[in-house]
C-alpha cells in the first residue's frame, strides 16, 4: 500500500491503484425493466426453507461395550486392562489392542504385569 498522503478520500486509506487490483469491479444491469412476475422476500425464505436438507439427529440408541464401561468404571484395576487388550489381541484387532494397552498404561505407568504383558503382545 502507498503512503497515506496519495490515499485517495473517497476509497479510504486505499490509493486508486490499490483499490484498482483489491475492490471487486462493480457490475452493470443491462436490463434495467421491471420483471413481470416479482418475487417477494417472503418467497425467498420459504424457497430456502424448503431447499434446506433435513437436520441431521444423533441416533437415540446408544451402543456401549459392557467391558469399556466396566474398566472405565474402576480405571484403576489392572486386571480389567489386561483382560480387555488380550480379548482385543484374540480377535486379531491388534491397532485396537496396542490402544488398550498404551491407555491402560496412562493409567498406571509403574506397574510392571501391566509392562510385561505390552511388551509380550507387541
């Protein structure tokens, strides 16, 4: 931008050559008549309204895993921790096991079953 001396006071703080490359050109109506039929802004809306897609709702039903409740229940319990990522590593869903194991160890950091087992199933 230039200095505010070659600003020009109908564009503000822009020169006419900022506002040249920066304001949209502004377009021209050819047909300047009247259309025959006018719409409303009424119309608009209920056009719009009618046009909009439907709301997307969460499900009401809610699918729990009796397991997770329970580990989240008593989050301290290593056992439960265990138990879960060996059922995940039975069911060869190994990216969900590792999950387990690596949540379990947030957990409890120190307990060395808890390591063992990771370092087992990895």
């Amino acid at each position: 931008m230039a200095s505010f001396k070659d600003a020009d006071p109908t564009l503000g703080f822009l020169t006419r050559k900022d506002a040249d490359v920066m304001l949209p050109r502004p377009t021209r109506v050819k047909n300047k008549t009247p259309a025959p039929v006018q719409i409303t802004a009424e119309q608009i809306l209920r056009e719009a309204r009618e046009r909009q897609e439907a709301e997307i709702r969460p499900p009401k039903q809610k699918i729990t895993d009796p397991t997770e409740d329970q580990i989240r229940r008593v989050r301290g319990n290593v056992r439960d921790w265990i138990k879960y990522a060996q059922w995940e590593e039975s069911h060869k869903d190994f990216e969900r096991a590792r999950s387990v194991w690596e949540r379990a160890l947030e957990v409890d950091h120190r307990n060395l079953t808890l390591w063992c087992n990771y370092a087992e199933a990895e």
